[in-house]
C-alpha cells in the first residue's frame, strides 16, 4: 500500500511539472517587451544608485548575485555574489552583462532565527555607464525562461539605447545654438 502510495504521489507531481511549464510557455508566448515590468537604476562609478528590494534595518541581510543553473546547488542556481558598494550606493555592477540573471536578497531576521524574505529576480536589458535596467520577475523560473527563449531582443534594446541618445544630442545641439556656441 505505502509503494503505491508513492508511486501515485509521484506521477501526480510530474503531472504538476508539465502543468507548470506549460504555464510559463504560454504566459512568455503572448509576453511582450511592454508588459514586462522594468526596473532602472542609476549607476555612478559603476554603483547601483536604488535597488527593487533592500532591508534597512540592522538585523538586515541584502546581497546581488548573478545566477546560473546548477541542479547540485541550494535552489537550483550557482550564485557569484555582487561587490557591496557603501554609502549612498549598494552594489557595483562591473562583472554584468546584458541577458545576465540576476537576484537581489533582502532578508530581516527575528530574535529567534526566523527569518522574512524577500527576493526579485531581473534580466538586465540595458547596461550603461550611466544607467542599468532589469526587467523584474517574482521567480527565477521566469528569469531563465524569458532568456532561453529569448524572448528579449539585445538589439531593440540597442536600437531604443541609440534612439534615446540621438535625442539628447539634438537637446545639447539646440541648447548650444540657442547659446550662441555654434552657429
């Protein structure tokens, strides 16, 4: 009775399985770049400026990692945690790259060990000297699904990068000809 117990339990947790990637394909195959929600930093010397999540309090644990997939690892994902900046800044960004995955821990502990967590998860879709943008996601699931599949694109990300600068340099133009700089 107990082996088919086990048995039925374990076709019941494949069955869940498929069920589950399922999902995720078909929430990724309507999934447009304008539905994802972004989230931008500032970068100032190659620090993050804000972060999506961060405990403040002393009892506080925060870390950013980038993420792999490693079956023999905790959760499934080989971490390489992010340098800590200090001050009014949280982590340097110099190893990143666009299509990186990356996680942001914010965890407060209680008197007794217990622990509250909070986790996001990005794809970083634009990567500057100035700015990083990282399209957020509740699960890494989703993180790593979106970058096999390739759903985002690293040239429209170029293209709207170009599109932004070109802007701005016609604002500095106009400005130095309104100044009389240029004529």
């Amino acid at each position: 009775m107990y082996k088919e117990l086990t048995e039925r339990l374990n076709q019941v947790l494949r069955r869940k399985n498929v069920i589950v990637k399922l999902w995720n394909e078909e929430k990724f195959n309507k999934c447009t770049s304008e539905e994802l929600k972004i989230f931008t930093s500032e970068l100032e010397q190659g620090a993050m400026k804000n972060v999506p999540c961060y405990e403040s309090n002393k009892r506080g644990k925060n870390w950013m990692a980038k993420i792999s997939i490693n079956p023999g690892a905790p959760n499934g994902m080989n971490r390489v945690f992010c340098k800590r900046a200090y001050g009014d800044f949280y982590y340097f960004v110099d190893e990143l790259n666009v299509n990186d995955i990356v996680e942001f821990g914010a965890d407060y502990y209680y008197g007794r060990g217990n622990r509250s967590s909070h986790r996001e998860y990005g794809v970083i879709i634009s990567l500057s000297e100035v700015e990083i943008q990282f399209a957020l996601f509740e699960n890494h699931y989703d993180a790593f699904h979106l970058v096999k599949k390739n759903h985002y694109d690293p040239k429209h990300g170029l293209l709207l990068e170009k599109e932004r600068l070109e802007k701005r340099l016609n604002e500095i133009n106009q400005k130095l000809i309104e100044n009389g700089h240029i004529s």
